[in-house]
C-alpha cells in the first residue's frame, strides 16, 4: 500500500476510528505554512480570499493542468501573513491549513491507485495519549463531526476548483505573468511561474462557451481572481516592512 502525500504534508497514514490524534494547539501553524510562498486554494474560497491575497493559477506539468494558489510572500520559504509562528489576525486562513493535519487522498495498491478518497493524518501526530475522536461504541465524538465536515466540505470544493481550472485552460484564458518591483532598499524581486485570465479574451468565446461560465459559477471566480491582483501591491508592501524591520535588527546598538 503506498500513499502520496500532499504539499506540505511528510508521511501520512490511514486514519482509523481507533486512532488517538495529537491536534494542533490554537494557533499552531503546520511548518508549511510558515514557509510557504503560495497555498492551494479551493473555488468556495476565491470570494473571501481575494480581499487579503492575490489569487492566481500555477503549472507544474508545462501548462497541461493547472491549480489555484493564494500568494502569501514574495520570494521562497516565506509567509508574510505569519508573524511569531502565528497567522497574522483578520486575515482569511486557508482551508488547506485548517485541516492539518488530516488530508483525503487516493491509496495505491500494488500498482493500481484506487479511485476513492480516504481520510489520512501525518503520521507523527498519531500518539496514544492523543485525542480520541469517537467513542468506545465507535460513534464520532463532536470534534471528529466538525474536522470531518471541513474534510468532506474542502475535497468537494477542490474537485469545482480543479474542473474550473481544466475549463479556463480548456477555453485558452490564461496567459502566464511576472511580477517585477524594486523595494525602497533599492532590492529587486522578481516573481513568475504565474498564470492569470486574460481577461480580453473571454469576449472572443463563443455563446456555449460564455453559458457554461456562468452556469458553473466561474465568472464570479474570474472576477474576484482579477481583482485580487490588486493585493499584490499590499504583499510588496509586507516585504518592504519585513526587509526593513530585518536590517534594524542587524544593526548594531549604540
């Protein structure tokens, strides 16, 4: 039996109804999301992620899929919405961090993938004197009703999120993009590997085409996507503060 894990996760197991589970403290951030630079975002998400990060679509394949991620920093290994280990107050925390340190995801037998979805737990938060989840009679316990319920809820959302991703590339809406800046320090960024809805071309499609956007609940997406650009401008804003708070603190004291 071989399981992928997902971004971010090290090694996942199976998770049973006997197993005890050492959940994380309120606001404790999984290591990947204190060092991440980009995190996965689902299609339900794009209407409230917008307000804080730009959200925007990525390849690893060339171009053949894509996914949609919220940037959280401008450069690698940095979340510029984490401050002392914790995710900065009244900003939007993603769902794929909320569920750590449970994850759904395909399992491998032999060499045939098996086509449902199990729920899965980073192996090292399993612990015997951990928190149960369901009782002894095997029924959930209110805590596992309320993970299992984002679980369920998130993997429903990223399979929209991934169909709506398969059309926009389907349909040829989206152009890759680099954002170039210079901080006040005179340090240029550069950030790419990015994709965006062109949003010139969506006049060209034709009527079927325009239907199936707006019935599937996509326009809505494309829009809050581009207007989400606009956040950039706060990120850099974050990186110039980080930059200078970190060269204060290098400065040797009087």
């Amino acid at each position: 039996m071989q399981i992928s894990p997902p971004f971010g996760y090290r090694e996942i197991v199976p998770f049973y109804k006997q197993s005890r589970v050492r959940l994380p403290a309120a606001g404790e951030l999984p290591e990947f999301a204190r060092t991440s630079s980009a995190l996965p975002v689902s299609f339900t998400e794009f209407v409230i992620a917008c307000r804080d990060y730009p959200l925007v679509f990525m390849s690893t394949d060339n171009g053949k899929t894509f996914g949609a991620i919220a940037v959280v920093g401008m450069a690698a290994n940095e979340n510029l919405f984490v401050k002392n280990g914790a995710w900065e107050v009244n900003t939007y925390v993603p769902a794929y961090v909320r569920r750590y340190p449970f994850c759904m995801a395909r399992i491998t037998l032999g060499t045939v993938e098996q086509s449902d979805r199990v729920v899965c737990v980073e192996s090292s938060f399993i612990a015997e004197d951990g928190e149960a989840m369901f009782d002894d009679a095997g029924e959930p316990l209110e805590r596992w009703t309320q993970i299992n319920k984002l679980l369920n809820e998130f993997e429903a959302d990223l399979e929209r999120s991934r169909e709506m991703c398969s059309i926009l590339a389907d349909y040829v809406l989206l152009e890759p993009f680099t954002i170039q800046a210079t901080l006040k320090d005179s340090t240029p960024l550069n950030l790419g590997g990015m994709y965006r809805v062109a949003e010139k071309k969506l006049e060209y499609l034709n009527a079927a085409q325009h239907k199936n956007l707006f019935k599937k609940g996509i326009v809505g997406r494309i829009y809050a996507h581009l207007l989400s650009l606009d956040n950039f401008g706060r990120v850099l804003a974050r990186k110039g503060a980080s930059s200078q708070a970190a060269q204060a603190a290098d400065q040797p004291k009087a």
